[in-house]
C-alpha cells in the first residue's frame, strides 16, 4: 500500500498557511513533534462539544458516552502497539516523559521483597545516546536507593557498542532502559541481544518507543520488552496524552505512582487499597479529549499502513542523506545510510553554528531543530556543542528535502562560507 503526500497534505490544516512572508511550510520537525490531520482536531473538539463528562464518574449518559470513548481510545492503543494482554495493559499518562517517571517513582515506592525493589548493589542499564527523559528520572533513582547507573557506550557511526554486553548487564542488573530509535542520531537499536542478555538476569527492559511508534510498526509482543512508552503529540495525535504499555503480571507488582481518585479500591480513615490495573495507575479525572484525539490518530496511521509509512521514510531517509552527504562542508551526525536508522537526520554545517543556521532555515520557511536534542550527553561524546536536526514525517517529500539542501547552500552564502 503506497499513499500520495500531496493528498496526505491536504488533511492537515497547518499546510494551508504560509510563513516567513508568504513562504511555503516546510515543516521538519516532526522529531519534536508532528503535525495534526483535521480528524484528530475534530476528534478532541467533538469530544468537548457532545460528550463532555468525568469518565468513570456518574450514572448520567454524558459520564456513560465518555467513558465509552475513553475506554475505545485504550482499545484503540492496545491494537495499535500490540499489546499481548490487551487494552488493561495500556496507561494513559500526560506524555512519554511522565511514564517513564511513572515507573521510575514506582519503582522507588516499592518495599523490599517486592521484585522493582533497588538497593545499593543493584544496577540501572542505560545508553549513552539516550534521550533526558531515560535518564534523568534513573539517574535520580539510583540517588533515592543507592544502586549503581551503567550504560552502553558509542561507535563513532553513532551505534551501540555491545562488545561488551556482559559486563554491562550484569548478575545484579534490575532494570535496563534504553531507546528504540534515538531522537538525534537516528540510530534504530538492535534488541534482540540486548533483551536476551536482560532477562537471562532477570532485569526488566523499558523501551522508550516515542521514535518508533510513529514511524515503524512495532508490536510489544514481537519486541519481547517489559514496558514500552511513546507520546501521542509524535504520533499524529494531541499533547497532553502519552501511553505506558507494561505486562498485565509486572504492572500489578508495581507499587502506584500517584494517589488519589479512582485509583482506589477502598478506603478508611487510616488506609486503603489500590484499584486493579490500569486504573492503579491513572488517579484523578484524566485527560479524556486527547487519549479520543489520539485513538483518531492512530486510526489514521492504521489507514495508511505503517509498512507503507515506514517504507516511504527508509526512502526519503535515504534520498536527504544522499543529498546531504555530497557536500563536503556538511558533517552527518550519526548513521550515514539509511540502514537500520530513522528520519531523524541530524547534521553540523563547517564555519555556521546550528542556532545561526536553524534561523537562517526559518527565514526560508524551513523548520528544523537545533541545539543538543535534550540529550547532552550524547552530544559531549560526539565532541560537539549543538546540531540541526531535520526529522522527517507522512507529509514530507524529496521536494521538501531539495527546500531543506537549497536553503543550506543558500545559508552558507549568507554566513560567507561560499
């Protein structure tokens, strides 16, 4: 199944404006996050319009219609991600970043002789490519329980260094965290190793997929992890809504993160009791309208094919790295082909830093990402300060590649490089 970008265009309204005075857009950004096709507005809009209720809440027929639909959207992710446990596996959370913190804090609450449970002596695996949101939140669970941080370093092609997986992930490691497709390098990580090695030992693996989802199909099942997170806003769909996929058995061991409304089964006065999973873990009213918008983008992603997304990326991917990579003045920061890597292309041009160079783009209409991609670390390794970042979605093509190559040229003129 092949699908056409110009008519894919069309479903997204922010395409029918222009900007920098007149300009056409030429959005490369979609790492950040993506654009929304008009089902997705009018899926979160209607929402409020007809059905605006607490769901979960109420005997009425609005509280009855939004539950409804926040429990089809559960569905709706459950099918997308391939949940093998089904739609009580799924947690809707406000993003990516939140659970990953979710299990992190989780994992802090639990008491010892329950298996999330760290002390000094354990071990937290990571990678050095790794996005702040999987790192942070471990960093400061290793602070809170005294066990040790590890990671998996870098080739200079910007991949995971595995040569020395046992001793990474070692007798003592509890969890293994680590990205599916880096936000900067693009770099899509082999797992099979890395998930055997971790269960051999009897850790868990938390996949951090917001990279992936979007672009890929990725079934949990098939990926054999432990836990998976991705956000809606990267996917087609609102901000304000992110998923954590985990084991129904894992998910009902791990302490809650959040107290309060719904998440209880009883309480007293002195106590209570947690309500089965996934509510244990969405306490409050939650975000209804977007976990709505995102069922309706996904929907859209199913109706294009992720085979058929994936393969127009590979393509694209490839066809702007050919470009980039025949000018000497450009560094690819990263995989130089498109095997076994994403459309996140990040780049260094000779003599312009990337802020000159990003605002010089936007001059052109052209809007791509600068800075270190919230991933400094990965960006000391590299041995640089900053870099663009194109990243490339459904809606883009080889003209919108040409816009991006052309403005760079034109960019290096304006800085005095030509």
């Amino acid at each position: 199944m092949s699908f056409s970008v110009p008519e894919i265009r069309k479903d997204f309204p922010i395409f029918s404006r222009s900007v920098s005075d007149g300009k056409k857009l030429v959005y490369l950004d979609s790492g950040a996050t993506s654009q929304k096709p008009a089902s997705v507005i009018e899926a979160e809009s209607d929402f409020y319009r007809f059905h605006n209720a607490a769901a979960h809440r109420g005997a009425h027929q609005l509280a009855q219609e939004a539950t409804d639909l926040y429990e089809n959207a559960r569905a709706e992710v459950a099918s997308f991600i391939g949940a093998p446990g089904g739609p009580d596996e799924v947690i809707f959370t406000k993003n990516a970043t939140e659970s990953l913190n979710l299990l992190a804090y989780a994992m802090g609450n639990a008491q010892p002789g329950n298996r999330f449970a760290l002390s000094a002596g354990d071990r937290i695996v990571v990678t050095e490519m790794e996005h702040h949101a999987n790192l942070v939140p471990w960093q400061e669970l290793t602070r809170r329980t005294g066990a040790q941080l590890a990671w998996f370093g870098l080739t200079d092609e910007g991949r995971l260094d595995l040569s020395d997986i046992n001793s990474v992930i070692t007798t003592n490691t509890k969890v293994v965290a680590l990205t599916h497709q880096s936000n900067v390098l693009g770099t899509i990580n082999p797992l099979a190793a890395i998930v055997a090695r971790a269960h051999e030992v009897g850790a868990v693996v938390i996949l951090d997929a917001c990279q992936s989802v979007p672009h890929m199909p990725v079934a949990a099942a098939d990926l054999d992890v432990d836990f998976l997170v991705f956000s809606g806003h990267k996917a087609l769909g609102p901000t304000g809504v992110g998923v954590l996929w985990g084991r129904k058995e894992l998910l009902e061991e791990l302490p809650p993160f959040l107290f309060g409304g719904s998440m209880i089964k009883t309480v007293t006065m002195t106590s209570a009791t947690w309500a089965d999973v996934p509510a244990k873990f969405e306490a409050g009213v939650p975000n209804m309208a977007q976990a709505v918008g995102l069922a309706a983008a996904l929907k859209y992603l199913t109706n294009l094919g992720m085979d058929s997304v994936h393969s127009h990326e590979v393509a694209l991917t490839g066809y702007l790295l050919n470009k980039l990579n025949a000018i000497e003045t450009i560094k690819i920061v990263g995989p130089t082909t498109a095997q076994s890597r994403g459309g996140s292309i990040s780049f260094i041009v000779e003599d312009i830093h990337p802020h000159d160079l990003g605002q010089f783009l936007d001059s052109q209409g052209v809007a791509v990402r600068t800075g270190h991609h919230c991933a400094w670390p990965l960006a000391r390794r590299l041995g640089i300060p900053a870099s663009t970042r194109a990243s490339i979605y459904i809606y883009n093509d080889e003209n919108d590649c040409d816009v991006l190559v052309d403005s760079i040229v034109q960019g290096q003129k304006y800085f005095g490089r030509f």
